[in-house]
C-alpha cells in the first residue's frame, strides 16, 4: 500500500466541478417549473443522478483512486437499483 | 522527503488504505440507509401522487435552492482543502476548512428559519395539525421531517468530524504526509451533500 501514488487534483478542477454543479441546480429548478408531465420527475432525477455521479467522480476521487474504491461503489449502487426495480415491480403489478 | 518517510516507518501500524476503504465501507451503510427511505418516500408518492403534489406547495424552493447552492460550494471547499494539504499548503487548507464549517453552520441556521416557520403554523411531528392532515399529506410531512432531520443530524456530524481535522491541522498531527483523517472526512461531507442532491428535487420540485 505504501507505493500507492497520490494524485493531486489542481484546484481549478474543482472550481470548474463547483461550477457545473450550480449549473446542473439551476437546470433542475427551470426544468420543473415547466409543465412537462410526468417527465419532470424524471428529468429531475436524471440530473440529480448527474450531479451524484460527478461528486462520486471528483470530490470523492474516484477518478484518480485506486480502481477498488470505483469497483466497491458500482457494485453498491447495483444492489440499490435492483431493490429499487424489484420494489416497483411489486407495487406496479400486483 | 527524508523526514516523512521516517515518520512513515515510525508507525508500523499505519495503514491508510485499509483506513479509506473502511470509511467507503460505512458511506455504503450511509447510503442505503437513506436508499431505503428514498424507495418508502417512492412508494408512497407513488401511491399519493395528488397529496405529495399539493403538500410540497408548503416548502420554499428558494430557500431548498439557497442550501443545495451552500453544500455544493462547501463540499468544493473540502475537496479544494485536500488538494491544499497534498500541496503542503497549511494555510489554505486551514482557511478552506473554517469555510467549509461556516457555510455548515448557515445551512443549519436556514434550517433552522424553514422549520421553525413549519412550528410556528403547528405544523410538526406528532402536532394535532399532523395528526388531522389526510394520509397522503401526513405521509410526505413525516417523511420531510424525518429525512431532511436525519440528514441535520449528518450535517452536524460532519461538522464535528471537520472541526477535529481542522484541529488536527492546526497542531501538524494532520499534514502532507498524513492526512488519511481529513481525506475520510471529506468522503464523509461529500455524503452528505450526495443525499442531499437527491432529496432537493424529490422534496422541493415535485411537479
């Protein structure tokens, strides 16, 4: 573990990071003010997805870590959408 | 260089790998803590679509809007702190760090302000107002209250866990040959601005 070599993000990532997210909240907030039926939910959690895997990315460093971390996390979020699935195939057909 | 790879070899049982991967180990617990609420909060809107629409009427986007803004510029301020301590920049990870807990404390003050609004009519957990509301408003007040209370309850952590980092920093027993603790506790306010991208649009923006 010791030769793990630690990769310095420049700041001006993060500001531009910082910047995409406000963006991608601004979108947000305009895109559910419109009348789009019910793909406003889902365009709202598409974003929110966005940004969640952009915070994943960056500001958790799970570009420039090791790949376990990138491996552990998708393998977390595949469980909790296959719970999400099963559960609305529950309620949707039963 | 020399000097760090002493301090290095001082500490046998250093290990931060091990000590990252055991804070990814509880963010899962984190996350699927709240992901279970997230799918009771899915079913039952699912099953009260007109009730959430109309009871989401009763909170500010401006003031949701104002938060999200605050913990994404706080969570940038973390993840600028670490890039500063890697860089061996102390007074720069001091300053983002202090940000990051100021900003914090605003978000909870605002927290505050939009509960307390929510009191004031009588509204909150277990009032008489609650109790008479229909199911499906009841439903999404109870699960507002709980989450948005339980993701104050992380926010307050957090602040906890970066006040001590920055206390570390201070004295030099965090530094940049060792900075494992500020690295777990930037994952940790990360979190938390993690759920609460989800819980904005799913409390806030309901069309």
């Amino acid at each position: 573990m010791e030769n793990e070599k630690h990769h310095i993000v420049p700041y001006l990532t993060h500001i531009m990071v910082l910047l995409g997210l406000i963006v991608l909240t601004v979108i947000t907030v305009l895109i559910t003010s419109v009348e789009l039926g019910a793909y406003n939910t889902t365009a709202a959690l598409i974003i929110a997805s966005l940004k969640g895997a952009v915070v994943l990315l960056y500001f958790m460093h799970l570009k420039f870590d090791h790949k376990i971390y990138w491996v552990m996390v998708s393998i977390v979020i595949a469980i909790f959408a296959a719970v999400i699935v099963v559960t609305f195939f529950d309620y949707l057909y039963r | 260089m020399e000097t760090m790879t002493h301090q290095h070899h001082a500490d046998a049982h250093r290990d931060d790998t091990a000590s990252k991967i055991g804070m990814w180990l509880f963010i899962f617990t984190e996350i699927l803590l709240f992901g279970g609420l997230f799918i009771v909060y899915s079913v039952y809107r699912h099953m009260n679509p007109v009730a959430f629409h109309l009871a989401h009427e009763e909170l500010s986007i401006t003031m949701g809007f104002i938060n999200t803004i605050i913990l994404l510029v706080s969570s940038a301020t973390v993840a600028i702190s670490i890039s500063a301590i890697q860089k061996n920049d102390r007074k720069l990870t001091l300053l983002m760090l202090g940000i990051t807990l100021l900003l914090a404390l605003t978000f909870l003050v605002n927290k505050y302000f939009e509960w307390g609004g929510k009191f004031e009519h009588g509204m909150y957990p277990g009032s008489e107002l609650m109790k008479n509301l229909s199911n499906g408003d009841m439903l999404f007040f109870s699960l507002y209250f709980f989450m948005t209370g339980l993701h104050g309850v992380h926010i307050i952590v957090g602040m906890v866990l970066l006040g001590i980092t920055l206390y570390k920093v201070k004295t030099g027993a965090v530094n940049s040959g060792r900075y494992a603790l500020l690295e777990n506790s930037g994952l940790y306010w990360h979190l938390v601005d993690l759920i609460w991208i989800f819980l904005f649009p799913l409390f806030y923006l309901i069309h």
